[in-house]
C-alpha cells in the first residue's frame, strides 16, 4: 500500500478578525497550502472541507465546503462537508487519508475554517450547547458535575459571569483527577503557564502574552480549579493540509524532503465506560491502535500536540498518550517534561488556550504545527532531534469522554 505524506500545509494567524469573511480566511489557507506543495488547485482529486459553525452563525446549513470553495478557486471534484464537533478537521485529514489510501484519487485536500466571532456573542457560545446529546442535557450535566464531588472550591473561585456550562464540566473533570490522583491546581497552572510560554514564538497565534504559574493562578476565576488563561477562546481562522500519494506526490514534483509521513491516523468513539476505567479511555485506546499502526510507541515520539480546551486537557491526555504514566501528567508538567527542551515537548504552538480553537481549523493547526516541527522550520520553538510527532484532537461529549478523538502520528520522511 502507498504512504501517504503531507505535501502541503498552511493555516492563517489564529484570532478575532472582525473585518475578515469566512471565505477570505479559507483562501488564505487553500493558497498557503498549495504554494506550500508548489503545485495548483487542478491537481487536487477531492477536497473534505471541515466546519462546525457555517450553520449557527452563518446560515450556511448545507454544502458549507461547495459554497467556500466556488469563491476560492476550487470547483469540479468531489467535496465532502464534514462535522465532527471540535475533532472536525482531524475527521477530514482522516478521511482524506483514507480516500488516498483506497485509490480514489492520488492527490487530496483537508481543510477547515470558522468564523466564530460575531456581534452575538451569546450566539457564539451557544455553539457549544449542540456538542452533546440535547434531548439529556440536564441528566448528563448532572451526572458530569458529580464527579467533581469532594473537593470544595474555596471563597472567591467562582465567576458571576455566564460561560460555557462545559466550564462546570471541564472543572468536574479537574476535581476528579485531583482526588483520584493528587493533582493540584498549581500543576494546572504549570500547563497554562507554559502553553502561554510556548505561544510567545509562534507568530500564528492568538495570544502571545506570557504567563508565569503565580499569574495563571491569580486571573479571574472560572470555576474552581479553572481560571482565565487556562481556557480556549473563540476564535476565527483556517488551516488547510494537502496530502498525496507516492504517485501523487510523484506527479506535481513535490521536494520529497519536506514531504511528512502519515505513519498513522486512527478514529474512535465514544463508550460507556466507567470513570473508574481509564484503560478503556476513547484516548487510551486510539493512542495503542495507532502506535501499533505506526510500529512505533510513546518513547518514540519527539513532540505532541494535544486538545486542550482547558489546560487539564493537556494532562489527560498526556496519560492516555501514555507519554507519562496515569496520574504523573500534573507533576511531570509542574518538573517542566513538557516545556520546549523538557523531555517530552507538548503543545509547542500554544495549544488551544494561546494559539486559539477555531473549532473545525482546530486539528488541521496542530498537524501544522507538528509539521513545522519535523521539517525543523519552528524557529525559536523548534524542538530539536524530533522524528515523530503524535497529534490528538477530540469532539463533542458523549458518556463521560469525547463522542469523538483522532489521533495522527506523523514521521520525518
């Protein structure tokens, strides 16, 4: 079977860009990423286009990717709109990969665009209200936010000001590892600090302001054990990602020493697992499937890039990755393993608390990233040595874990 590589790949600056369309920032990428290839738009054999929000905000209920690409130089070849919560465009660079890989076409397009910021911004974050099963909302708030029970938010850790009920759920999920496993607020904070740190060098990013821990601690108050700076903003943006065969790659001349393997991209849903069952993870699970797809392990992997919506993410996932043992995901990040020239760089961009979380452009950002990585193109944040890179991107909510998580893992060629 033909490997399949990253030829292409681009995305915009990650941010509030009031006086940009959707379609301008699409385009931004489409061009980026070709010109990153060095090959044209006619090459392309099918296109997966990735958006969450073109329905809520723009109207745009259907044939979301036709409408953007008729405006940006894309017409003729298959296109599929793809939606998978926040996992959206991983799902699409899987799918592309998956296309390649049967034989559909040898040259084929990811990409993903938001344009979340809008005068409404009450519409704006009632986006996220549709990430779950809405005919149990109060049923499943309520079993979610028990499993932060025990530990007390003390005085004045509280915000009086309206967010994201998966706020109260990403802070369940906190309070539950800090029983279960010892991890302190300051251990998340650590993670926050450092993303924000890392965003510094990343000229792509949403926010470059740093952050030491103490800071992170005293910003306003989420809920407990959640502040400011440890949470993903909204954000307008797009990332675009061209993948090819080795024919494909053959046919537009493509440097063949930029060109990253795909050694591995795998998908999951959700299961009705206990919280007391992390082996069974949707993260955990995906994370073996595609070590054993890549022959390669956690001890390979030279840098990651990890979906946190919240700076917690960043630990959870760091265990299922297994890139530290279950529990250790706080302290190691409080010893700095997961700082650029740690043991285990993570989240060299930013992650999504800095770099930004434009929802279906999500997951394309982070193979940017790690892309930018093993090419050694980082600059001040290129950590060094690294061969293999492993991304995680996950979606929506279903039982107590993501309805949805891609994990890639990609090589240098």
């Amino acid at each position: 079977m033909s490997n399949i590589y990253i030829v292409g790949i681009a995305m915009t600056v990650f941010g509030r860009h009031i006086e940009r369309s959707l379609d301008d920032l699409a385009g931004e990428a489409l061009r980026g990423a070709l010109q990153d290839a060095g090959c044209h738009a006619g090459a392309i054999g099918a296109a997966f286009y990735s958006g969450v929000t073109n329905g809520h905000l723009q109207g745009q209920i259907s044939i979301p990717g036709q409408v953007v690409f008729s405006k940006i130089g894309l017409e003729g070849i298959p296109v599929f709109n793809v939606e998978n919560a926040c996992a959206s465009g991983s799902t699409a660079v899987h799918l592309a990969v998956q296309s390649l890989k049967v034989g559909a076409c040898d040259v084929a397009l990811a990409i993903g665009a938001e344009k979340m910021n809008v005068p409404d911004k009450a519409k704006s974050f009632a986006l996220f209200d549709g990430g779950w099963d809405v005919s149990r909302v109060e049923e499943n708030f309520a079993n979610l936010v028990k499993l932060g029970e025990g530990v007390a938010p003390p005085p004045g850790s509280e915000s009086d000001r309206p967010y994201s009920r998966f706020m109260s759920i990403y802070a369940a999920l906190c309070r539950y590892h800090m029983k279960t496993y010892g991890t302190t607020q300051r251990q998340i904070a650590a993670v926050s600090a450092k993303n924000h740190g890392h965003s510094v060098h990343n000229p792509l990013s949403q926010f470059r302001k740093p952050f030491t821990i103490d800071e992170v601690l005293a910003a306003p108050p989420i809920t407990y054990p959640i502040t400011l700076p440890m949470c993903a903003p909204i954000t307008d943006g797009a990332a675009a990602a061209i993948l090819c065969t080795e024919e494909g790659l053959r046919r537009i001349g493509a440097v063949r020493s930029r060109c990253i393997k795909v050694a591995a991209s795998v998908i999951r849903s959700f299961t009705h697992r206990g919280i007391d069952e992390p082996e069974r993870s949707i993260g955990h699970l995906a994370a073996l499937q595609a070590y054993e797809q890549a022959g390669l392990g956690p001890d390979d992997m030279g840098v990651a890039e990890v979906h946190d919506a919240s700076a917690m993410g960043e630990i959870i996932q760091a265990e299922n990755l297994r890139l530290v043992p279950l529990g250790q995901g706080g302290p190691a990040a409080e010893r700095g393993e997961f700082t650029i020239g740690g043991r285990i760089p993570i989240n060299t961009s930013g992650g999504l608390e800095s770099k930004g979380h434009p929802l279906g452009a999500t997951g394309i950002g982070q193979l940017y990233e790690l892309v930018t990585q093993l090419r050694g193109e980082a600059g001040p944040r290129q950590v060094e040595g690294a061969r293999h890179a492993i991304q995680e991107n996950g979606g929506g909510l279903q039982g107590i874990e993501e309805a949805a998580l891609v994990i890639h893992i990609l090589s240098k060629h």
